[in-house]
C-alpha cells in the first residue's frame, strides 16, 4: 500500500515523464525512471516482511482514572533473518498509541513496555495490535493485526465519605431473626439440639428443665440493606455532572462496604450488583460504574419503584444531576417502604437544584470534592 510519499513520487514520476516526453528533456525522463526504480525497490522490499508472534498483557488490569496503566507486549522473531526496526500501533478504544519495536535477530525475543491512556472512566478494549512493515525510504506500508484482545477497566475516583444514612443509630449487634444467617455470634433464640450442632453451644440450664438437650441459636445478625441507585438519563446532566455523579455513587458504595453493610448498586438503565455483609465486592462495584454510561433511553428516576424490593430494611441513596420536580414525585411513594432516602443532585455550574420532597434528605453540589464535605457534614450531624 502506497504511503503519501509514496502517492507523491509516484504522482512526480508520472509528470516529469510526461513533461521530459513531451519536451526532449532527456533529464526529466531519468529522474522520472529513477523515482519509478525507487516504487518497484519499495514493492520488492514488502515480500520481506517480518515474522513476528505477539502476546499482550495489562498491567494493572484495573486502575482508577489518571493512575498510570501499561501494555505489556512480547514480540518472537519466528523469521530466520533478522527482522527491521517496525512502529506498531496498539488500539485503545478510538485512540492509536504508537509502540516501538527494535530490531530483532532470528529467534530473539523482546519485551516492550508503552502507556495506556486513562484519563477518562470507562472499559476499554485495547486492540488489535498493528505491526507495520515499511521499506527504507517509507514509499509503501503494509500493516498485519494481531488479534489479540485485553480489557482495561478505569474506575471513577472517589472520596472517602460516610455511607448511605439508615435513619436509626447502628446496632452493632444488629437485629435478629429465624431468616438470619446461621453461625454468627448473635443470640436469636433456643432450639432442640440437632447432629452437627456445636457443644459448646448447649443450654445445659434450659436442658435440665425441659429433658431435651437444647442449644442455642446464634445467627449473623441482620443489617439494613444499602441501595446506591445511579441516575443513567441523559436528561438531568452534563458531560462533567455525570462523572461527578459516578465518582459520588462509587464513592457511597465502597463506604458500605467498608463498613459492613449490605449493599446493592443500580442504575436506572437496569445494571446490578449485591454484596452480602462482609463481602468483598468493591471491585465489581467499581467495575460496574466503570461502564456506567448515559442513555436517551434510560427512564431515569421513574424506575426507582422497580428497584427497591419492599420487603427488607433498606435505605436508599439516589444520586442524579439536575432533574425537572417532575421527576423527583416519585420519591415520596418510595419514602413509606424505606428507612430514608437520600438525594444527591450534581448540577450544572449556575444550576439551582429541583426543591427536594418532604422526607427526603437532600444535598446539592457543584462537584466531587463539594459533595464529600458537604455530604460528611450532613451525615455526621
């Protein structure tokens, strides 16, 4: 494939062939010839191209938005000569990062090391590899894919802040009941002695009165269930409200985790993940916001009562942008099957936030850094 120097001399050759024809101008015909020698050295040069097998690695996999990321190639010269110094390029989602390849006698393998762009949140695909092969004088390019593929998740930033508020003051036992998860440290109630039960869980006062050997029935205790639900329209926000607006959720997500709670993340575009207490659930939780992306599509805020199940203690956490007060009329019909709701809007740089419903806590920032003070100052009241 001809380059634009390579169009370019050929363009030449053709006019000062035609100009030394037409004119007896025996010099413009050799300089003519000489650049047409030139395109068919070019031509012969891209049956030697090289012979290379790559492999890719990322490393880290996961980073959060502006930590450094690097492509890992490997390159093995599969040929039995020595393959030329070659510019690759490496596609990360639309962008071309330029990767150079040294010279690599037969057999010998090479470890290259470039950076990946992540400035901005998201999973991207890196690849295909193009490794392309160029003579001398870069009249033509050939290029082979690699069809190698890796997956570099950038997470949102976030702040430390405290969770989603449940309206009472924590237990640290927590409630109890026969649903709860057995084999935790809080008592619940006594029982008749099944096989397998510990013996040290024997009620000998209790099995002295009744004639049966009862034990107790400790279970974990049950804690309220914390939903951080991201608005995903595309209405209520702007480019930088909706990333403030994903660092926020990411944020309030790895507070419950942090803190024990069980937690789920939604968005209203129908994404879902759940840890249970005690999980380890933090990097699905970023890798989920990570795709976060904003949709026409979307519902937005009036698919908050296909979200919250009504059957569990839980408390919500809703954050959005600027929404219309018509939007927000759905939260007092959520209000009554939860503990509370909190509303977080992110707006726009002169915005003023839509009047919150009664019930509902409300906080307005302009960015990631306004909502962890103001939030951390609200809930720790």
């Amino acid at each position: 494939m001809l380059t634009r120097s390579g169009v370019g001399m050929a363009v030449a050759a053709l006019v000062l062939l035609g100009l030394g024809a037409a004119g007896d101008y025996p010099e413009l015909v050799a300089l003519a010839l000489a650049a047409l020698a030139c395109l068919a050295v070019a031509a012969l040069w891209m049956l030697l191209r090289p012979d290379l097998a790559a492999t890719r690695e990322i490393r880290p996999e996961r980073v959060t938005a502006g930590e450094p990321a690097f492509g890992v190639i490997t390159l093995s010269n599969e040929a039995r000569r020595r393959s030329p110094p070659i510019l690759a390029e490496e596609a990360v989602a639309a962008i071309r990062v330029p990767v150079s390849i040294p010279s690599l006698a037969p057999g010998a393998t090479s470890t290259c090391t470039y950076p990946l762009p992540t400035a901005a949140r998201g999973v991207f695909q890196v690849g295909p590899l193009t490794i392309g092969h160029s003579d001398p004088l870069r009249l033509m390019q050939v290029g082979r894919a690699y069809n190698t593929y890796s997956t570099l998740f950038v997470h949102p930033r976030v702040r430390q802040v405290a969770p989603v508020p449940t309206g009472h003051t924590r237990d640290m036992d927590g409630p109890t009941s026969s649903f709860s998860q057995h084999g935790g440290i809080a008592f619940h109630s006594l029982r008749e002695y099944v096989p397998g039960d510990d013996w040290r869980l024997v009620h000998w006062k209790s099995t002295a009165r009744t004639g049966d050997l009862m034990v107790r029935h400790n279970v974990v205790p049950n804690q309220p269930r914390l939903i951080v639900v991201l608005d995903t329209s595309s209405r209520p926000y702007s480019e930088d409200s909706f990333e403030d607006a994903v660092s926020a959720a990411a944020s309030l997500a790895l507070a419950a985790i942090r803190d024990g709670f069980p937690l789920e993340v939604r968005t209203t575009g129908g994404q879902a993940m759940t840890v249970e207490r005690g999980g380890e659930g933090a990097t699905a939780a970023l890798d989920l916001l990570a795709a976060a992306a904003v949709s026409a599509d979307d519902p937005g805020l009036a698919a908050l009562p296909g979200l919250v199940s009504f059957g569990e203690s839980e408390a919500l956490g809703v954050i959005t942008g600027q929404p219309e007060a018509a939007a927000l009329a759905v939260l007092p019909a959520i209000r009554r099957h939860v503990l509370m709701i909190s509303l977080v809007q992110f707006l726009g740089r002169f915005g003023v936030p839509a009047p919150a419903p009664p019930g509902v806590v409300s906080l307005a920032a302009h960015s990631l850094d306004e909502f962890a003070q103001s939030w951390n100052t609200l809930v720790r009241i």
